[in-house]
C-alpha cells in the first residue's frame, strides 16, 4: 500500500467522481481507476461502487477513509517538521487576489511577510473570484481570496469579514419605481456579473430573497466597469457599499436605500496544506493584520 494510493482513495471519496478526482491529482483517469482497483486488491474488498452520477463508497469505504485521512496527515507533519528543521521558512507562494488590494488589505499583508520572511518568493495573481477558488481547489493556486460561500471539501476558509453590497441604479431611473418597494426591481434590466464571478451567485441569491426574475441586459467581470455602465443607463445592478455611496455622493448614480447585502471575504487555501510552514507563514500574518482570533485558521 502506497501513499499516493490513499490519496488517490481519499480525493475520489470527496468528490465522488474519478474526473473530477484525476482533474485535482493531475492524473488521467485510467490511472485513478487502476489505482482504486490496486488499492481494492490489496485490501480485499470493494471500497466504491459505480453510479450514474460517479461513484459511492461502500461500507468498507466508509470504514477505511478516516483512517486513510489520518495517514496522510501524519506524512504531511512529516513532511513540513521536515522543512521546519531546515531553518527559515523559505519558497514560493502563489496567492490569488481578487477585488481590490486595499479591500484585502494586501498590501500591509505582503509586505509584513516581505519584512519577516525574506526568504518567502510571493506570487500574486488577479483574477475574478470563482476563478481563484477553483484554481486553490486544484491546487495550481497555493491560497487566495474568495468572495461568498465555498462549496468544496477540499478547501479550507478563513472568514475576514462580511463586506456589504448595495443595489445602485441610474438617476435617471429612481422616478420609475418606487423605491420602497423591492419588488419594483425586478421590473428593470439589470447589469449581470460573470458566470466565474461569485458575484454572479450573490446577485442571485438576491433575486431570490427579492423573489424577482428580472431582465439581464449584458454582464461584466469588472465591478468597475458595472458601475460605469450604471451610471450610463444600462441597467441595475449590486456594487460594493463603499464604491456604490462614493459614486451616489459624486452624483453619478441612486443607491436604493432599503436593500443591503453582505457577502462573506474568506482567505481560501487547499485543506491538505495545513501544517505546511509556508502556509502558516502567510495565515499568521493574516491574522494579524485582519486582527482575527488565532483560533479561526484551525
């Protein structure tokens, strides 16, 4: 019996899908499939069984996978003693951001780690938020920033904050509707975000509270560039609180005043990586700068 087997065994149980497990091991799925199979051999019994939809463990399965999950543990404490006692904490990190730097408070961040660990290689890389999430979950991102709630098992959160969101629309528009009345929304064309933008989600989840259905005009993955086209006389749409009052104050756009939405900012990195000197490098100061509870990040 091999590690990666168990690793193998432990990603197709969270999943429960051979693709979706080779996508995140970066392994064909004839490999995953021999590797089960392997695995089923030398235990002597089934761990899985096929379904339309993937695959199910069975009882043995169910049996077996936190006794697997602890053996993978314990070769990561292994592992990451293993680079503890090899001195100051050293290597390249792949951060994904989102929103802005000072909505991250990035800059304070990177450079108190800049500072302390001058042997840390720091890598950031933009993108929109559901982006950076499934990069952290396939492991090609080595932790981010991701805007809503996570769906993953694989993937481990730290709450930062709840930012609010507000709705805005045109000037020309707030005579249109009543603005009291929520429903009235639904009745104007909105501004969407991008499908891989968990704004998109947010957005929705708000239409449903609203329970309205309206129109999408055209969409964008640029919260800059939704305000902008709200301040033309495009559509409605959800911006950032902050953003959305500074552009009411400068008479651009309406903010309506009886809807607020707050969406959960969370620090998101692959759940296998906990323990890892690097990343408890860049945790540590996270919560520093956010002034969180030491507690939040285990």
């Amino acid at each position: 019996m091999e590690i990666y087997q168990l690793r193998t065994f432990v990603t197709v149980a969270q999943q429960g899908h051979l693709t979706q497990a080779a996508e995140l091991l970066h392994l064909s799925q004839p490999a995953v499939t021999a590797q089960i199979k392997a695995l089923e051999e030398e235990v002597g019994m089934p761990l899985f069984e096929r379904t339309a939809g993937g695959v199910t463990m069975t009882r043995a399965g169910q049996e077996l996978l936190p006794q697997a999950q602890s053996i993978l543990a314990s070769a990561r404490e292994i592992i990451n003693h293993a680079k503890g006692l090899k001195g100051q904490t050293g290597g390249k990190a792949l951060i994904g951001l989102t929103l802005t730097p000072a909505t991250l408070k990035a800059g304070e961040w990177v450079a108190a780690l800049v500072e302390k660990y001058p042997l840390l290689d720091l890598r950031l890389q933009h993108g929109v938020t559901g982006e950076v999430l499934n990069l952290v979950r396939k492991k090609e991102l080595d932790a981010g920033f991701y805007l809503g709630k996570n769906p993953y098992v694989n993937v481990n959160t730290v709450l930062l904050t709840n930012l609010p969101f507000r709705i805005v629309l045109p000037n020309g528009w707030k005579n249109r509707i009543d603005l009291n009345n929520t429903k009235e929304l639904g009745r104007l064309p909105w501004v969407g975000l991008s499908q891989f933008s968990s704004l998109s989600k947010i957005t929705a989840e708000l239409w449903r509270e609203l329970n309205i259905s309206p129109k999408k005009v055209t969409e964008s993955d640029n919260l800059a560039a939704v305000l902008e086209l709200v301040a033309c006389g495009v559509g409605v749409a959800l911006a950032r609180e902050e953003e959305a009052l500074e552009w009411e104050a400068a008479g651009r756009l309406t903010v309506v005043p009886t809807v607020r939405k707050l969406a959960e900012l969370q620090f998101v990195y692959p759940s296998d990586r906990v323990g890892d000197p690097i990343l408890e490098a860049l945790l540590q100061e996270l919560i520093r700068v956010w002034a969180l509870s030491p507690d939040v990040a285990h």
